[in-house]
C-alpha cells in the first residue's frame, strides 16, 4: 500500500489565510473515493481535554473581575519538623544524660515529649537556642534503663520529628508554651490566550468531495472542517495551559515577560505546578500505588464527596494494569473465576481484562483517566524515551488528582475573567462571512477578507493542593 508523504505545503497555507489557491491546491487531484467520509489517522479529537471537562463541562467555575485570585488556607494542627544537621556522636540518650539536635524550625516546646522516625520518645528539656537559621533543642530519652540510646540511624539530616504531648511532675511544675497553625494566603493568576485566523474569497461557501465530521455534524463544506480544526487547536492550548502553565511573577510580584508594547504578560500556574507533592518511580508496583495514595490521601478526611482520579498516559495505563496483574500472581492463594481475564475454550481462547480503578484499603477509590497530552502533546514529543517500550516517559506520568467536594464546593475548579470566559469575533471584510457570523451589510473593512479571533483568560485551580500527588517515572 502506497501512503503519499503529505508535504507542509499541501496540509498548511503558508500565508495563513484560506483562498481558492490554497483549496485547490489541497483538494487538486480527484480519483475514485473508496469512502466518502474522511478518514482520520490520529482518531477523533473531542475527548483530548480532561481538565476542560471536569471544570468547564461539569460547570465546576467561578468567574474574577481582575486577573488575580486568592483564597486562606491552613495547615494540619500537628506538622513535622526537619533534622536540619545529623547528630554527631555515638550513643546519644545512654545513661539518662542530655544530647542536643539542630532543626530547621522552632515548633517545639520545652516539656513535650517527640517522635523520633522510628518512634523513641525524647524529650526536651530546655528553651530552644537560635542557632543562625535553625533552633538547637536539648533532649533527654524516655527510657527504663541506663543501657537504652537512640540509634543514630534515627538522627540524620532529613528524617521528620513531631510533638505529642507534655508530661510534668506531678505538682511544682511550671508552664510551657503552645504552637497554633496560622492561616495562609494562597495567591494566583489566570492566563489570558488568543488565537486567530483568516480567510480570503468565498472559501466559506466551497464544498469538498468528501463529507467530514466536525462539531456541527456530518458537512462537505470545506470552512466547516476547517474551523473545527482551529477551534480544536484552541482547546487543546487551552488544555495545555491548565497542565502545563508556569506562574511567571517574581518575588516582588513583578512579571519580566512583556509584549511589544511593554504591558505585562501573566502566565498562571497550571496543575502540575500547583501540587506540591512530588515522588518517582521506575517500575511500578502495588506497594507504590499504596504509599503515593496514603500519603495523598492523608489531608482529605473532611471531604463530603471523595473522589480520586489519576490521570496518566497510555504508558502509565499499562503500567498500573501491569502492577495489579503482577500484586494477583503474587497471592498464589487467590483464585479468580473463569471468564474474569481469560474467555473461550480449547484453541479459541481469548485474554481480556484491564484494571482502571484501584479502590485502597482506607476506602478510597481512584479512576483512571488517559490524558492524550501525556503522549503525543509538545512536552511528550521532547522528552525522553522509556528505554524498554519507547514511549515517552511523559505518557508514564500519573497524577494522582484530589476531585473531592470540600464544604460543599469541588476542589477542581476552573476561574474565569469575568466577560472573557470565552470571546469569538470577526473582524468582517467584504467577503462572505461563516453562517453563523451573518445577519447584517455591516462590514470593518473593504478588502476581500475576513479573520476570527478567539481569546479565553482562565485557569485551573486546585484549592487543596496538599492532597494530590505527581508521580513521574525516570527509568533510564
């Protein structure tokens, strides 16, 4: 079979306007048509917007006046504090005397007993000392015998402490102090994006020999076709934006990114860069499943809604269906019934079945969902190779996305500028004008084109950012 190499010039106009050069030149040559439709190599396009879907489709939105947002947050009551420097020394806590830890905050207070990592109760003793940027704390261990130490296993820079409880003597004691979580301020920005496009003549009016699917239904008419292409290509900006969007104000809040006429450019965050939780892993297993989940999961416990969705690509998809598989061959004293994975009898056997929810053992269920941006949008196209399959290590991205509702609103949201959620206009010349747009002898200009412009300022937000995760693969 014969496949045509499509040149650029054949698929794009050059000059990026439609005219009857440019159809004709893609619609010249005319042999027998053995279908009547056309035949799309890459699929259909309308199921490529994920983030679109869940906010805009699911009318999850709020609308802004300005270009800025910002809501409170606070933290859990009880946060654990960083080791700042491994302990030197051999014994620390043996025969009941002091031994000194440097951490990076002051969040403990004289008399409380802390959890080390593995669970050895230490307590302070003494008022912190400043020590430049950290706070040094003496501590002595609970403990029933001279011979009992912390490992120093225990003490490394790294490894977390936290606080429970303040025992004192049973009378003559004095008063300690507490430590209340304060509230934060969460601050962001949406992103506003345009795209246009041209044409000249009566390319609107020009019908094609084939028919073509778009949004309006089954059409033979070229502009149909086309602007479903362009309007495609806006949302999938869109939806590049809302994965991918990097905030660009600086610590001052001053934006360095500047157009022609030196205003401002405000580029949003997008999902990604919103959650904070980050971790990787090779080949996945059902243990890691377990872990990212927990650990994600672990600030959702108010949710009047739960729902956990992990989008990922389809290298990803077949990665967790490879961990569920491998977790059922692993309990050998599991048996599944006939016709779970495996049809048919004899030599016509058939093997089916494939996991896209995991429901974890703290009674949440997670959904799969493919995003096609993960495997053939711009940062999948650049990245680097999984070196057993050859797909993009970006199709085996799995965000794991907090879509609960929290006091009666979802956590998944999208912030629209209020009036330019979604603007189209024609800038109209004295050529025909799409269906849609006509209606009037009104025209902005005498030349024989016309041009579309398409402009959208929002964003996506996830208002609980602490309980999702994104976990990246990075097997080389």
């Amino acid at each position: 079979m014969a496949i045509f190499k499509l040149t650029p010039d054949v698929i794009w106009n050059e000059q990026g306007k439609t005219n009857d050069n440019s159809l004709q030149r893609q619609l010249l040559l005319k042999p027998e048509k053995l279908t009547p439709v056309l035949t799309y190599l890459m699929g259909q396009e309308d199921e490529r917007f994920p983030l679109s879907f869940l906010t805009e489709g699911m009318q999850n939105t709020m609308e802004i006046e300005g270009n800025e947002y910002e809501y409170s947050i606070i933290g859990r009551l009880y946060s654990p504090v960083m080791l700042a420097e491994s302990f030197v020394g051999t014994t620390p806590g043996i025969g009941f005397t002091p031994f000194k830890l440097i951490f990076s905050e002051r969040r403990f207070a004289r008399d409380y007993i802390i959890f080390t990592p593995s669970g050895y109760q230490i307590r302070v003793t003494e008022d912190p000392m400043q020590r430049g940027t950290n706070w040094e704390y003496t501590f002595v261990l609970n403990a029933t015998n001279a011979s009992e130490f912390v490992p120093t296993s225990e003490l490394v820079a790294g490894n977390l402490f936290s606080q429970a409880f303040a025992p004192v003597a049973s009378y003559g004691s004095t008063g300690n102090e507490s430590f209340a979580a304060a509230p934060g301020l969460v601050r962001g920005q949406i992103t506003t994006i345009r795209k246009s496009f041209a044409w000249e003549g009566n390319a609107v009016e020009r019908t094609m020999t084939m028919q073509v699917q778009t949004d309006k239904g089954t059409s033979n008419y070229w502009w149909d076709f086309e602007e479903y292409q362009h309007m495609i290509h806006f949302k999938l900006e869109c939806e590049m934006l809302y994965w991918y969007g990097k905030d660009n104000r600086d610590d001052r809040g001053i934006i360095t990114l500047k157009d022609k006429n030196g205003v401002a450019i405000p580029i949003g965050d997008g999902l990604l860069e919103q959650i904070t939780n980050k971790d990787t892993y090779g080949i996945l297993t059902t243990q890691k499943v377990k872990q990212v989940v927990r650990d994600a999961l672990y600030g959702m416990s108010d949710a009047s809604k739960k729902s956990i969705t992990l989008f990922t690509g389809v290298g990803g998809c077949e990665e967790f269906d490879n961990a569920m598989k491998d977790d059922l061959a692993a309990r050998t004293y599991i048996k599944l019934d006939a016709g779970k994975f495996v049809y048919g009898t004899g030599r016509n056997l058939e093997l089916s079945g494939f996991f896209t929810t995991y429901q974890h053992i703290d009674g949440h269920t997670i959904t799969i969902k493919r995003v096609n941006l993960f495997d053939d949008g711009p940062k999948a196209l650049a990245s680097a190779k999984h070196p057993i399959t050859g797909l993009p290590l970006e199709s085996y991205r799995m965000v794991f996305v907090d879509t609960s509702t929290y006091n009666g609103k979802p956590n998944l949201i999208m912030v629209n500028k209020k009036g330019r959620a979604m603007i189209r206009r024609v800038v109209a010349g004295i050529n025909e004008l799409p269906a849609d747009f006509k209606g009037n002898d009104f025209r902005a200009s005498d030349k024989d084109a016309s041009s579309i412009h398409l402009l959208k300022a929002s964003g996506v937000v996830l208002r609980r950012f602490n309980t999702s995760i994104d976990l990246q693969c990075n097997l080389s």
